[in-house]
C-alpha cells in the first residue's frame, strides 16, 4: 500500500495523532445510519485512486499551508466520499496514517518477555521471531510468529486477537495458550491454559478448512506437510509450558520435538539415528548441563552420545 510523503522529512508522533484525530473526527460526523456490509455492495478499496484525490487537493492548496490545514483538507474530501469511505475507514487510516511493524527476536539460548500495546504478555522461546504492530487498529489485533511463544491475551470482546504461524491461523478474544511452530518441525502445535481458541488450519484444495476449537487443557497439532490435524485432551499444559520459567520438562515428548527443544535451549545441533525418531522422552532436564542431559539421554535411547564438533550425535538400539 503507498505512504503519504507530504514534502516533509518528517513527520512526529504528534502529527500522526493529529492526522488520525482529524480523519476519525470527520468519519464521526458522517451520517450514514446502518451501513451494509461491504460485500452487498461489491465496493473496492481503490488506494491509489483516494491517495491521488487527497494529494491533489493539498498540493492545490499551495505550499504555504500548515500541516494542520493540510490534513484537514485531505479528511474534509475523505468525508465527501461517504459510503465508501465509511466502509473502509480502518483502510484510509493505514493509507494516511501507517502504523509502523515492529519485529523482536530471541536467539538461542535466550527468552524475551513483551507487553503489546494492548497488555497481552508475550513470553518468545529461543529460536524464535514475533512481527506484530506498534499500535492495534481496527477489529481485529494480528501478529505473526515463527517459532514458539506462550501468550496471556488481554481480552477484548470487539477485537480477536489473531496468530499468523505460516498456514495456521489461531484466533481468540482473551486467553492463555502456547504456540510452537518452528519450521523445521513441520508441525504447529497449539496448547491452550486458560479460555478457548479457534485455529484454523490451511485450506485442502477447494474445500474451507474447519476450525477446531480447544478449550483448557486440550492440544491440536497441525502437520504442515499433509495439512492434517490431531487434536488432543488431558494435555499437561503446565509441563509444555514451563520452558517460560526456565524450566525444562518432557512428558512422552517424541524424541525429535525433545532435541529440537534443547538446541534452542543450549544453542546446539543435535543428531539422532533414524531408529530413533519414533522415541518418545519424559524427563525434567531443568537446571541440568548440556553434557549431562546427553548422558542421560543416552540411557533413555539405550545407547550413546558421540560429540560432533560442537553439536553431538544421538545413536541408540531404538525404544
């Protein structure tokens, strides 16, 4: 979508409230009654269209003009355009007034702790990248994750809260649950703690996917791969959810998902024989040593841990 640039180098946090104020202040005032939804009416966003409109009418007004009467003159004929303009509203905001992407990683090894600008608590496991916006707008709080995150949203009853995992869309109004989704697991799992969420996974050819919905204490796991979905009740949540107090606890775990978890806990490449994908590991490994997870590790595989270069090799007979 095209950005404003009205000749000036800069434009403050104060200019863009003004222009905000200015643009909502003239939406107010419109006198619409019940406005259809915009499908009924086939209505098209044209943004470059309204972007030419707006910016002919200011440079018409000479360069002398305040930045005020600017964009007052740019709501005034954003206001003309009436219905239009009323349906699409959050999508002339964007156009006049962007609100800037923010983007926080954790590196292995590390967990990061954030508070969005709604109050939802955001705790980001290593390994993992979280795009979400400075401010939300609209009806709707969307951010996208890559990798594992454990989420405390802050509830709103006008406005779900929606996570972008690649295909996977989970969807809430106020709620606690975790999300991993790291790639190279070719699964998304969503665990929920508190409330209910909706996820909705990638649609199979033409057919809509449907969305499953998970209450406290039940599990989905979407294979990327095949688009199909599991779900699961009885799930120790708390065990899955530790990893966001520091602690470190397995509970019939498949041993891939257990090795994945302890590179980004220690930062590591670990690499198992193929006889031992279908293992499964219950374990706390809090405040344990790298070398002396692998050790025990070893026992549980029935074999042994042979350091590669910095990363280690996991063989074993199988479970």
């Amino acid at each position: 979508m095209r950005k404003f640039n009205f000749r000036k180098k800069h434009i403050t946090a104060k200019d863009q409230s003004l222009q905000e104020e200015i643009v909502n202040q003239y939406f107010d005032k419109l006198d619409l009654g019940n406005v259809p939804e915009v499908s009924d009416h086939g209505v098209e966003f044209r943004s470059d269209e309204i972007y030419n409109r707006i910016t002919a009418q200011i440079d018409g007004g000479g360069k002398t003009k305040s930045f005020k009467k600017q964009w007052l003159v740019a709501a005034s004929l954003l206001a003309g355009l009436c219905f239009s303009a009323y349906i699409f509203r959050n999508n002339i905001l964007d156009l006049v007034s962007p609100i800037a992407s923010k983007q926080i990683a954790a590196i292995n090894g590390k967990m990061i702790n954030i508070t969005l600008a709604d109050g939802t608590k955001v705790w980001l496991n290593g390994g993992s990248k979280l795009t979400y916006p400075e401010k939300f707008r609209g009806d709707k709080r969307e951010i996208t994750l890559v990798g594992e995150a454990f989420l405390d949203v802050a509830h709103d009853a006008q406005k779900s809260f929606i996570v972008h995992t690649g295909a996977i869309r989970t969807q809430v109004l106020g709620t606690s649950f975790n999300v991993k989704a790291y790639p190279e697991d070719h699964v998304v799992k969503v665990d929920v703690l508190t409330g209910k969420v909706g996820v909705i996974g990638a649609s199979n050819n033409a057919k809509r996917s449907q969305t499953i919905f998970l209450t406290p204490a039940e599990e989905v796991v979407f294979n990327t791969h095949n688009n199909l979905a599991v779900k699961k009740v009885m799930v120790d949540v708390n065990a899955l959810t530790a990893w966001r107090n520091g602690e470190l606890v397995f509970k019939n775990m498949p041993l891939p998902e257990v090795l994945n978890t302890i590179e980004h806990r220690f930062n590591v490449k670990i690499n198992a024989d193929l006889n031992l994908v279908r293992c499964s590991i219950s374990a706390n490994f809090t405040n344990v040593s790298l070398v002396n997870i692998m050790k025990i590790m070893s026992k549980l595989v029935k074999g042994k841990a042979i350091q590669e270069g910095t990363g280690y090799r996991l063989r074993g007979k199988g479970c």
